[in-house]
C-alpha cells in the first residue's frame, strides 16, 4: 500500500462575514476585527449542528471572543473534518479609513481578509479508507450492471453496498468525511419496484430515512425517491384492510 504525501501546504485568502454584529455577550465584533494584527492566529470551530448552514464556520480571535464566520460554501469544514491541519492568520484588516477617524458617522465597517493554510494529513490513517471508498464504488457500478441482466442479484449487490457504507461509516466522522460512494437507496428500491416487491422498497426508503446520510443524495435521486415514496404509500394496504 503506497502511502500519500502532501509536499506543501495550500493556501487561499477569504472574507470574513457576519463581522457587524453583536456577539450574545454584547461584545461589538466590529470592536474586536478593528483590533486585529496582520499574521494574528485565529480559532476555527466547525458547527455541524447549525440551523441555517451545515458546514458553518465559526471564527473566534485567541480570548475566544467571535469575530465573525467564514463565508457559506468555503469547503473549510471538510477539510477540518477530513483531518487536515487547518489554520486561520489575519491577512489584513479592511474598511475604518481617515474619513471614518474624523467623522465617526460616515465610517465604513470594519472587514477582515483571513489567509487559511491547509496543512498535511494523516495519510497511513486516511488512506485505508479510501481505498474502501473506492472498493464500494467499484461495487456500485456492478450492482448498477446487473440491473441489466439479474435483477435479483443487484438487489444483493445493493444490500451488500449498503451494509459496507454503513460499516465504513461507523468507523467515526473522518472515514464518514471521506467517503464519497453514494448511498444507492434510489436503485435499490427502483429495481425492488420493478421486481413487484412494493413493500420491501417502501421498508427501503423507511429504513434510509432513519440513517444519518451525511454525504446525502443527488438532487434528482431525492427527488426520485420522495415521488416512488408517495406511490408506494398510495399502493400500501391500509389497516384493518387486507391487500388484494
């Protein structure tokens, strides 16, 4: 097994948002980035469970007061949850200017421009779980093969596929990071209706619905599988009612 190395760091600039409001404290963030030194380490805390943005970005300065967020869609929470070596220096502070000094009214907010460096990985931890990343999709694209020729024999491959998705995942939140295969709930239970086992598609879709997929469905996967839900729902036996 031939281990990865990163040669050098990667680095980007980006904007701080979210810079002109008040932190729950009181503490006026504009105070605190007014106040920031050019190649001052900053803190970066991921928050999963933010309601309005998955991969939200919290940026604090060393005393743990919030300065603000990184910008949505930056892609720095996948790089923290993959295990890389992140880091966050103030590249420069922006806005303020002599007109804002002399006449406080007219000044323009305060920005802050960081610089984010993506350091080395664990590459002996990661890359075993990438080579089981890459040996689900190769099961993946069988299991879609067979759909062509024995259908019952995708449905296991699927089922098998599922099973594999669900263990790597259980390995902890950096094998969930870096696992890219799709779950295939969309063709499994495709090809369970086509086969006319409604009910075993609808327990599917159930079951799919309970699981914390963080890698999540295409949109048009999801869009398939909510429709075949509700038909299969209409098809269901009602209680008290037996099917005919």
């Amino acid at each position: 097994m031939q281990v990865q190395v990163q040669v050098s760091p990667r680095s980007f600039f980006i904007k701080l948002v979210g810079v002109t409001y008040r932190n729950p404290d009181g503490t006026d963030r504009q105070h605190l980035v007014r106040h920031l030194s050019i190649g001052q380490t900053l803190v970066l805390k991921p928050e999963p469970t933010n309601p309005y943005d998955s991969e939200a970005v919290a940026v604090f300065d060393e005393r743990g007061q919030q300065l603000g967020y990184l910008p949505q869609h930056s892609g720095v929470a996948l790089l923290i949850d993959r295990g890389a070596q992140v880091t966050a220096t103030v590249h420069r502070v922006v806005g303020g200017g002599l007109l804002g000094f002399l006449f406080p009214s007219r000044a323009r907010n305060y920005g802050c421009v960081l610089q984010i460096t993506e350091g080395n990985y664990d590459w002996k931890t990661i890359t075993p779980l990438m080579d089981e990343d890459r040996a689900i999709e190769q099961a993946l694209a069988t299991a879609q093969q067979l759909e062509r020729t024995d259908a019952q024999a995708a449905v296991r491959g699927y089922r098998e596929v599922i099973g594999r998705i669900r263990a790597l995942d259980a390995r902890g939140p950096l094998a969930r990071a870096w696992r890219s295969a799709r779950y295939p709930i969309n063709r499994l239970t495709l090809v369970l209706e086509r086969l006319g086992s409604a009910e075993d598609a609808l327990g599917e879709i159930l079951a799919y619905e309970q699981y914390e997929d963080r890698r999540g469905l295409p949109a048009d996967d999801d869009d398939a599988l909510a429709k075949r839900k509700q038909r299969l729902l209409r098809r269901a036996p009602k209680p008290g009612r037996e099917a005919t």
